[in-house]
C-alpha cells in the first residue's frame, strides 16, 4: 500500500494527559497508524496496541519496527470489546487511549469501500474476515424504515426521509453495488452546498453499522477503566455527536459512582492551528477522566 499516513489527532493534548514516560504502559485500543502510540512509544513508555484492522496494523507495526521502538510494543488484530476480554492483558495500565473512527489509511485504499472518492464495491468492513455484513448487503437489504433510521440517527442526516425513498426506488432497477453509484443517488437529493459532499453523513453512518461502532464502545468503556490502575487516564476521542453523548454519560456515571473523576469539565477540541492543517479532525472532541477506585 503506499498512502499519506494518518494525521494523529490532538496528539499534544493526549500526550499531554497520559503523561507518558519511561516505565509507565498504555493501552491504544485503535493503533491505526500508529501516530499516537509512537509519540508515547518515544517518551520512553510501552504501549499495547489493539485494532481490528490487520493491514493498518501491518503498517504501524512497520513504523514502530522501523523508529527502533519494536521492544516496548506488542498488539492484538481484534476488535477492541473482545480485546479487553482477553485475560492475558495487563490490568494497570497508566492510561488508555481510544481515538474512534476510521483511518486515512482505509479511507485512502479506494477498495475498501469507504469513501465516495473512488468506485468501489461497497464494503466498509474493517475486519473482512470476522465480518460477513457489508455497506452493500445493508444497502440493498434494510427495509425503507431501517435505511431511515440508520441515516436519522447514525448519520444525523437531515434528508434521511428521501434519501432511503431514493435508495429504495434505485434498488428496485438493480441492486446497489458501488460507492460511486451510491454517491450519485445521494447527489440527486441532496444538493451541494459549502465543501461537505453530500455523501458524507450517509457513508459515515453505514460505516458505523458495518462495524458495529456503537455496540463496540459502549461494552468497551466499563473494560478499559477496568484495565486502568488507580490514577490512570482515560482519553477517548469521537467525531460524531451520539459516540461523544456514550461517552459523556459513561464519565457521568463514574463521577456519580466514584469510580473516575472527568480530567476537564468540557471535552477538548482541536486548536484552529490544528484545524488548518488537517481539516480531518474537525469535528473531535477528546473527553479524559481518571480511575480513582
Ligand atoms: C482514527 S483511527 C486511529 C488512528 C491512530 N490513533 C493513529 O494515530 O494513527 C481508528 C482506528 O481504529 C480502528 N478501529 C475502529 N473501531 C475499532 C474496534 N471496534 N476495534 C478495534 N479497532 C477499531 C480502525 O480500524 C482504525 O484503524
């Protein structure tokens, strides 16, 4: 594969609140390309990294191997709900880092299937050989009122009454098989406006299906401050509006139990520095809280 790298987000926020050094271990339960955990790698720490995609693992590995780091490094290719149930992981960790999402690295391999970019089978699974649904078997298969919800409520998309109307009515001709078609059918309803495409929300929200987004982190959260020692961070950061409410409640409810203490009262978000340079992260937002029972 050759592609631009990954961008890390907020990373001087993350290293800033982990507070990596010499001795201390991490859990980076989203590797991607491995950006963050090499600066936390670099301040001396060891880091173990989890993601369910095996060829971005293949590249962070690469990386890690290749800046002399490869000791102090070691990973799990599964999704990480089931990595935390794993029983040989390390329950005192110094911090934990989820940074959800997808990877440039995906996004940028036109035959994965997930961007509107390029045409390719719809497909959008991040772990193709765990996963037997893709973007296109819920494309064609979910009912009228399913494909609504998925948009109404993943995608927040204010269309998503039309939109399955059209998809409904496209597939009735032949079924839905590439991103670009499905791109074009969204064009027709949507218009462009500003420089969103139209597509976006749509594609973000069958993304989140296909991998089960939301199931993942909400059974990971309790795991991972389970995995924490007392003292230990947690930095979670999400890009769309209903992961960022999971998380926010989840620390509301560790507050009320006593079991964590949220790091800042208001989640962070990127710097207009940060902004113009990677206009990926635009919509991150990085909550922190630590385990303190
Ligand atoms: C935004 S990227 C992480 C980028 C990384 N922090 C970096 O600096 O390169 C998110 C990564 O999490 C992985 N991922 C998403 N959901 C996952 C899950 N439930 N289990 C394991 N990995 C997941 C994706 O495959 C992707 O590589």
């Amino acid at each position: 594969m050759t592609h631009d790298l990954h961008t890390p987000v907020m990373l001087q926020e993350v290293v800033e609140y982990l507070a990596p050094a010499k001795n201390k271990k991490y859990l980076d339960a989203t590797l991607g390309a491995g950006g963050h955990t090499l600066a936390l790698l670099k301040k001396g720490a060891s880091v173990v990294g989890v993601d369910q995609d095996k060829s971005v693992i293949e590249v962070a590995s690469k990386r890690i191997t290749d800046a002399g780091y490869a000791n102090n490094f070691s990973y799990l290719h599964d999704s990480f709900a089931h990595a935390l149930t794993d029983s040989t992981l390390p329950t005192d960790f110094d911090g934990a880092l989820f940074d959800l999402g997808v990877s440039s690295l995906q996004l940028d391999t036109p035959e994965r299937g997930f961007s509107f970019r390029f045409d390719a089978p719809l497909d959008m699974r991040m772990n193709p050989s765990t996963q037997q649904v893709t973007a296109k078997d819920l494309i064609n298969g979910l009912g009228r009122k399913e494909l609504y919800e998925l948009f109404h409520e993943l995608g927040e998309e204010r269309s998503a009454r039309r939109l399955a109307d059209a998809i409904c009515g496209a597939r009735r001709l032949s079924p839905i098989q590439t991103t670009r078609e499905l791109a074009e059918i969204i064009e027709g309803v949507v218009p462009r406006a500003g420089h969103i495409h139209p597509a976006t929300r749509v594609f973000q929200a069958l993304r989140m299906a296909v991998n089960s987004e939301r199931e993942e982190l909400k059974a990971a959260l309790p795991s991972a401050l389970s995995h924490l020692k007392l003292g230990g961070n947690l930095a979670v950061i999400s890009f769309h509006s209903g992961e960022d409410k999971l998380v926010k409640s989840q620390y509301v409810a560790w507050e009320k139990s006593g079991q964590a203490h949220q790091l800042t009262s208001k989640p962070l978000t990127p710097s207009s520095r940060e902004l113009a340079d990677n206009p990926r992260a635009r919509s991150a937002k990085l909550r922190l809280t630590r385990r303190v029972k």
